[in-house]
C-alpha cells in the first residue's frame, strides 16, 4: 500500500456525551508522525476501560485519541519519519494511544507486535492491552517467580485468562476465581491448578482447605472491596498483592496487621498512564521472554467473541454482562 492508496477519510466509533450511545461518524485520516506507524484495522479489542471511558469515568490522557480502543491488529498502512522497523504491508498488533475503534489507527512503534504465526487477527487483536498489563503487574511489579504461588481473580476476563497462561507457562503454580463452574473448568485447562467458583464457594475458605493460605506469592486483583482483606490473608510472608481495578469497590475496613506480620507489599497500576518509554520495556521483555511460548501454543489467546464494527453496543452489552470468557473484539474489515 502506498499514501496514494489511503483514503482521506476514515470511519470510527464516536460516543455522545450527553447519551452515551454510540455512532459511526467519518474523519480525515490521521497521519503517522515520528516513531509511528498507521494500521489498517482488522479486529480491535474491547476493554473494560472502554466501558469506564465511555461512562465518562476514565478520560483520555490529553494527548491520547478522544476515540475508543486501546489495542489493534491489522496491516502497516504507512510508516512516520525514521520509523525502519515497520513497512506497509505487514501484520501487526498493537497497543494504540487511544482510537482502535476504527478503520485506520494510529501506534507508537514502541508498542507494536508481530501478529503471532498462525494466529487470527482476532486472536492478534486479544494481545496487547492483556500481555502489558499482565507483564507489568504479574512480572514486574510483582516479580514473580519460577516455582512461587500466584492467585489471579476474575480469571475468565481477557486478562485473566492471558494471566493464568503467561503465569503457568513461565512455571508458577497458579490459582484463580471466576463465576461459574464452567469458567473454572476451563481456566484448569489453560493451566490453573485450582479455579474457585466465587458464586458457590469463598476462596480464602477453598486455600485454606488445599493448605495454600499463608503461602501466596503474588496476588492479582481487579476486584478489590471485601477481597482486599482476604487477599493480605491468604498471601505469603513477603507477599506482593497488586491491583489493576476495583470491580467491588474502592472502599472497605480492613485490618493492615497482616500487613505489618507478613512484610506484604500492596501495589496497584493502570496502564494507559505510563509513558511511551516505559511501554516499550514491557513490549521488549515480553518479546523474549513471553513470544516463544506463544510461539510453542502454550499461550494462545482466548477469544469469546466477535462483534462488527457497527455492533459495538452489543459488544459493550457483551462485556457489561459478564458473561464473557476470553477477549471480546470488534471486527472492522
């Protein structure tokens, strides 16, 4: 493809303020500056802080796409000035600064992966807002380590589920919740040693039977509320507790002994705030030490379903439901 191939227009997804609903609505096509690149897009995923963004309780950083969606695949449509590593024509996923849900898409090289071989652009589409958050929070934060324990809630989420893989591929034991019984049978397939049905059972009840209280290494948390007393329970001395959101609520009464006794380190992170450079750390350290596996197939992303473009209510509806298991994405071309 060359620039006298590109549109001068594209279609993407507005959002009124007022209503919230949602409309296809054209816009001169973006061009990529330095260290950019343009995506042609195929599938784009859907995260729960487009859900947030959209009820007007996640802004955009000031410089970021007012657009929805964080992450893309597709084909390189151009290239910005010095950009070498990317040339039209070629499969790429990325993690945008804002504005996937739509035909073109705009990327920092710095977040951009190769589409994995033999993988969909739907899978492709499933991996990068999941990989860096996984990474960032699970490996970094957290540093987890071989052969440590790792409980990661709401495992059936997109992210959940690239967590119990990335965790069980790079040799942790790995535990985890979700909300029905066949969620939890399946996220033992993707390499949880034990998934706990939330609904029907209490988790620090369930650890505390298999004898796993005290002897968490690392939790993952996106619910918070109740959980964040339980979690400084069941975790390890020198546990590293890290949460990503707040499903369950930002406020609860808890008792920080545990804390204290334990030597525990509670963290907490979003993504979308760290800089361009701290990004492309994790796209580098996940290219060597995550790709291989997804290479191999023990890390496959797990997609629940696929919604057109112009079907991104129902996308929402998807997600706000719960329902879900796996990524859900937009297919755009």
């Amino acid at each position: 493809m060359t620039d006298a191939d590109l549109p001068d227009r594209y279609r993407h997804i507005a959002v009124d303020p007022d209503t919230r609903a949602f409309s296809v609505e054209e816009a001169p096509l973006p061009s990529p500056a330095a260290n950019e690149i343009l995506i042609r897009v195929e599938c784009a995923g859907i995260n729960r802080a487009d859900l947030l963004q959209r009820a007007g309780l996640y802004p955009p950083p000031e410089d970021a796409s007012p657009i929805l969606g964080l992450e893309v695949a597709g084909t390189v449509a151009a290239a910005g000035p010095g950009v070498q590593e990317w040339t039209p024509g070629q499969q790429v996923c990325a993690l945008t600064h804002g504005g996937g849900y739509a035909e073109y898409a705009v990327a920092p090289v710095g977040q951009c992966f190769p589409v994995p071989e033999g993988h969909s652009m739907a899978e492709a589409a499933a991996l990068p807002e999941a990989l860096l958050t996984i990474w960032h929070n699970i490996f970094q934060r957290a540093a987890l380590q071989r052969g440590e324990t790792v409980l990661i809630h709401g495992g059936a989420s997109g992210m959940g589920t690239m967590g119990v893989m990335m965790s069980a591929a790079l040799g942790a034991t790995v535990y985890t919740t979700a909300g029905t019984a066949q969620k939890c049978k399946a996220l033992e397939a993707l390499g949880a040693t034990r998934a706990i049905n939330y609904r029907e059972e209490d988790f620090e009840a369930v650890l505390a039977e298999l004898d796993v209280t005290g002897k968490v290494d690392v939790i993952l948390d996106m619910i918070g509320g109740d959980y964040i007393q339980k979690n400084m329970n069941v975790a390890a001395p020198e546990g590293r507790i890290v949460n990503i959101a707040y499903m369950g609520g930002f406020k609860a009464e808890v008792n920080f002994a545990p804390l204290l006794m334990k030597r525990l380190t509670l963290t907490g992170s979003t993504l979308r705030a760290q800089s361009f450079a701290q990004k492309e750390v994790m796209r580098d350290e996940i290219l060597q030490a995550v790709y291989p596996h997804i290479a191999s197939g023990a890390i496959r992303p797990v997609v629940d379903s696929s919604f057109p473009l112009a079907e991104v209510h129902a996308a929402h509806t998807r997600m706000e439901s719960g329902e879900h298991m796996g990524k859900i994405v937009l297919q755009v071309a």
